[in-house]
C-alpha cells in the first residue's frame, strides 16, 4: 500500500510537525533527526507488515480501476508512526518528552478514523510505545502503531 496520503495528510494537518518523512526502521529515522541542527519535532511514516486473506477459488470481483474481473484479497497494513524530538538544552530527556506530548493528540485525531484513499477501514490506533531517547538524553523516540485494510486485486 502506498503511505504517500498518509505522508501528505500529517503535513497538512498538523501544524505543530516541522518535517514528515518516510523511514525503513528506526535506525534510519534516528540518523536523519539526530543530524538536523536545530531541535524540532520530526515524524517518520514507517512500514510494518502487509497480511492478505486467503483465497482459494477466483472471485469475479470487478477490478474498478479498470473494470477487469480479477481475484479480490483483503489486505491487513500495518504502520508507524516515529514521533522524534530533539533538544540539545535538556541531558535529562524532559524537554524532549514534553514536545512529544504536544504533537501525540492531534497526530492521533488526524489519522484515527480516516481512511486513505483506496482504503475501506477506517485507521486505527493500535497502541504506541517508547522507543528511548539516545544515550545524551537528547532525542527521544515515540512509536505509534496504526493499522488499515483494502482490497488488493490479483
């Protein structure tokens, strides 16, 4: 499935993010934040895991991208959302966690109950974890999870 409306939605709708990218892991996103000179907020659109229904026997269902009669699947996506803060004033962590607090709601209600185009489930949240801040204190981590269905024709 492609995250680029999910991307694009969070840039629009959530003024409090300065940047929202893509991310392969948590190692990458981490490289990029850590690198930026100045402190901010950062979210990095990573993906988790596609599942598909079975499917035993065509279905006839009608492609309606292009009308064709094809074999529907129910496709399960899983993603994240990387929540990263950075600033260098505070060794503790508190500063930066105090700024992941602030962007957590509106991300949740920008993205909860929406659904992306080509998607007939709505997002939702499934749970959210921290990740840590890096060994100076200074950047630190949120994960939320968030999942959604389509219909993938083969």
């Amino acid at each position: 499935m492609d995250l680029t409306p999910i991307v694009d939605r969070l840039k629009s709708q959530v003024s409090a993010l300065k940047r929202v990218k893509f991310a392969i892991g948590i190692g990458a996103a981490l490289e990029d934040a850590y690198s930026q000179q100045r402190g901010d907020l950062w979210v990095y659109i990573m993906p988790l895991s596609e599942r598909f229904a079975t499917v035993k026997e065509g279905t006839g269902e009608i492609d309606p991208t292009d009308g064709q009669e094809k074999t529907r699947q129910l496709g399960q996506v899983q993603f994240s959302a990387l929540v990263i803060a950075k600033n260098v004033r505070d060794k503790r962590g508190k500063a930066s966690t105090d700024e992941l607090n602030v962007v957590l709601k509106p991300l949740r209600a920008c993205l909860m109950g929406w659904a992306p185009p080509g998607c007939h489930t709505p997002i939702e949240l499934q749970g959210g974890s921290n990740k840590g801040s890096t060994g100076d204190g200074r950047v630190n981590v949120w994960q939320e999870d968030f999942s959604t269905a389509y219909d993938e024709f083969n």
